[in-house]
C-alpha cells in the first residue's frame, strides 16, 4: 500500500527511538521514500548515521545545516514533499510543543508547514502517559486533524508495567497502509472495474495427475493489489497457487483453462479493465481417466486438444469503453511475437516479457517487460520488482483511459 510514497519521519529523544531504525527499514521495504528528521535529544538514542543509511537520505535536524555556506534545512519544502508525516517516538515533550504551536526546532517548524496528514506515535513512561496534561494535548492533536497512532501496552523502558510503549513498528506500518487503503476513495481509478487473471492453470489426466506450468500468479497478484490500491473495483480469476491476495479483492479460484474461461467470460462484460495475466494451458487431454492410470510396460500416450482462447473469445466482445490487456511470454521473435497477438486478440496494450531475459518471467519476484500499445508505441523497462511493474502498467493504462 506504501509503495512510491513519501513518508517523513520525526523522531524524538524517547527510549524507543531505537526502534525508528526498524520502522524506516519496513517503509523503504514497503517501497516508501523516507526521510528523517531527528531533534537534538532524539541523538542521544540513535545516531543520524543509521537513520540516514537505511533512509538513503541524510538526516536532518538544525535549521541551518551549514553555517560557513548558508545552507539551511527549509522545514516548508520539507513539509509540502511530505506525503505523510510520522512523529515516531512522539516524546510528552514534542506533543507538548505540537500542541501550543511551539516551532524551536527543526521538527516542531516541520509540522506546522507541513499539509498533509500527520501522524503521531507517543512513547512514555505510563504516568507521563496517563498525566492530564499530555491527555489534554493528545486530545488537541486530535481537534488539530492528526491522527494518534495509540500507545500499547506491556514492560516500560523505566521497570513499570502499563500503557506508553509506543506501537510497534510492524504496527505502525500496517496502520499507515490501513490507512491509505481507506484513502483510495479519491485515487484514479476509482469507480473502475478491473478483472485480472492471474496463475496457471491444470488440466487434469487422472485424479492424481496434471499438466500445468510455473506461473505463480505473482504478476497478476501485483496488478490486482495495485489497481485496488488506485481505488478500482477488483476482481482477480486466479489459477492454483499458494500466493494469496489482499483481502478486499474480490477472488474467484479456478483450476483448469476452461474453469478460467468460463469464470473469465462471465466477468467480463461487467468490466473496464480486463488484464489477462494468467498462463492459461493451451491444451487439455482429450480424455481425463476417472481412476489413476496405472503403470504399464511401453510409452503412455495422452492426445491433447486445444482449450478455448480466452483472449480471442472476449475481445470479441469487446465494447467501445472497454480496454483489454494481454501478457506475452516469448522464448523467440518475441516483438513480432506479440505484436502479432496484439493484432489477433485485439488488444490495447500488451505486456511482453522474454524467458531470455535474467530475472524475468516466472518464478521470479523481477520482471523486465516491454509495452506495445495498439497503436505500435513501444517502450522498454528495465529489471524490476513485479510490484514497481505493475505501477508501469498501472500509468500506461491510465494514460489510455484518461
Ligand atoms: C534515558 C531517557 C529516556 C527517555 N525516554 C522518554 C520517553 O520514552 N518519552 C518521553 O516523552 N520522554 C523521554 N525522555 C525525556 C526526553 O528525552 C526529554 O523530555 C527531552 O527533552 C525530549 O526532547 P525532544 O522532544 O525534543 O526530543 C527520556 C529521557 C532519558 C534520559
């Protein structure tokens, strides 16, 4: 949920300032920009070296960072790059301060340009915790539009046991991305409907037996995520495999190619966005044994019919405002491959990927793809995750519906 956002993490003089370096490394995990700012007393915790390798980004923490220059650090620019602001460890001392609009360092001035939404941990001791005067600054933080990610519960950094700890950064993190998963409302797919195929299919010889392939569904998965991500109404036809989706996908489990076909088929004239991301088997045995096939002395022969094509059936179909995308996995001729099952299937947009590249196609959490669009426009990307692919695919089609 976190990827290509800008998050600025406050970090101030608590116990539990050593715990930042976790949570910077889970959001540039979740594929988050992050800086840091730290006040002076947040240093005595943890070094700004740390925070700046994990972050990438050096760490800022005086107004004027170099006075022989004149370069200072500009706590507006950094507010307004800011997609989110944490505050994490939020010390009684700074929620103090954020309270009554005190701005004497570089974080505190941060947080009264900054626009976007803001976010605060508290980490304390539980009677400071429980004192009626961070209450009532916590209670004002709040009226302010903040929004106070709440203090847990267990061993304090003092001995005493109770409330002040700060939320665990796994929990602060999955707060952030329950939290923009409310936002996607306002996101710019909202109101789509997407159907995506992802996985492989198996066709079955005998109870026991199929013949399948080693798709994942990893890159449909992604686009599904992504799109529900941007707000649009998901539904992911997926193959068997152990990967699983968010949950406020809408998913439909299939196994074999006509499973797929048939499920594929009643969706899609609902839908606006169609992605067939699926590695669908073109053959089937013509006949599958009802009992395992025993072992006999010679060859086994299993005739092979074709299955349906998805593909071709539907855009058949196809209306005006419907847009329909198709994957190529190629081993050879792999531009004239796909740009001539752009043509057949008419496609707006087909996604090639090439087994001769390193990394990409199956089994892989890369993928190095190619964009040929139906009016031939074609544009190369390089190795990525299939999460940051998805985005790629996410701007080309929105580029196109727009
Ligand atoms: C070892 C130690 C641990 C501290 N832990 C906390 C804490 O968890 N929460 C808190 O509000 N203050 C804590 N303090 C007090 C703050 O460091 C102090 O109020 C400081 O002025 C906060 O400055 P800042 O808010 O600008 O970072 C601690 C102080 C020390 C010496």
């Amino acid at each position: 949920m976190l990827q290509h956002k800008k998050i600025l993490l406050g970090v101030t003089g608590s116990i539990a300032a050593y715990k930042a370096a976790l949570l910077v490394r889970l959001f540039v995990k979740a594929g988050a920009e992050v800086k840091v700012i730290m006040t002076d007393d947040a240093q005595d915790f943890i070094t700004p070296l740390t925070l700046a390798t994990l972050s990438k980004h050096p760490v800022q923490s005086n107004f004027v960072a170099d006075y022989a220059s004149g370069v200072w650090s500009n706590h507006v620019d950094l507010g307004l790059w800011a997609d989110y602001f944490i505050i994490a460890p939020a010390t009684g001392n700074t929620i103090a301060k954020m309270a009554h609009g005190q701005s004497d360092n570089l974080l505190t001035a941060t947080y009264l340009s900054a626009r976007c939404p803001v976010f605060v941990a508290p980490a304390m001791d539980l009677d400071m915790w429980a004192h009626p005067s961070t209450q009532a600054n916590i209670a004002t933080l709040t009226s302010y539009g903040n929004t106070i990610i709440d203090v847990e519960e267990g061993e304090l950094a003092s001995g005493l046991e109770g409330k002040g700890r700060m939320a665990e950064p796994e929990h602060i993190v999955a707060f952030l991305s329950n939290f923009e998963k409310k936002n996607i409302k306002s996101a710019r797919f909202a109101g789509k409907k997407v159907l995506i195929s992802a996985g492989p299919t198996r066709e079955a010889i005998d109870p026991v037996r199929f013949i399948s392939n080693h798709s994942t569904g990893r890159m449909g998965i992604e686009l599904a995520e992504a799109f529900l991500q941007q707000g649009a109404q998901v539904t992911l036809v997926k193959g068997p495999t152990t990967l699983t989706a968010d949950s406020a996908i809408q998913e439909v489990n299939v196994s074999s190619a006509q499973d797929m076909f048939e499920a594929v088929s009643s969706h899609f004239p609902t839908s606006d966005i169609t992605i067939m991301a699926a590695a669908v088997g073109d053959y089937t045995p013509v006949e599958t044994s009802a009992t395992k096939i025993k072992k006999k002395d010679g060859n086994l022969t299993i005739e092979l019919e074709r299955t349906k094509d998805i593909l071709k059936t539907i855009s058949a179909s196809k209306k005006g405002h419907q847009l329909l995308v198709g994957f190529a996995l190629e081993t050879n001729n792999e531009l004239e491959n796909a740009q001539r099952k752009l043509a057949s299937k008419n496609l707006d947009l087909i996604v090639l990927n090439s087994l001769n590249d390193k990394g990409a196609g199956f089994k892989h959490n890369t993928n190095k793809v190619t964009l040929i669009d139906k009016h031939n426009n074609i544009t190369n990307f390089e190795l990525k995750s299939k999460e940051e692919v998805a985005y790629d695919i996410l701007d080309a089609i929105h580029e196109m519906v727009d």
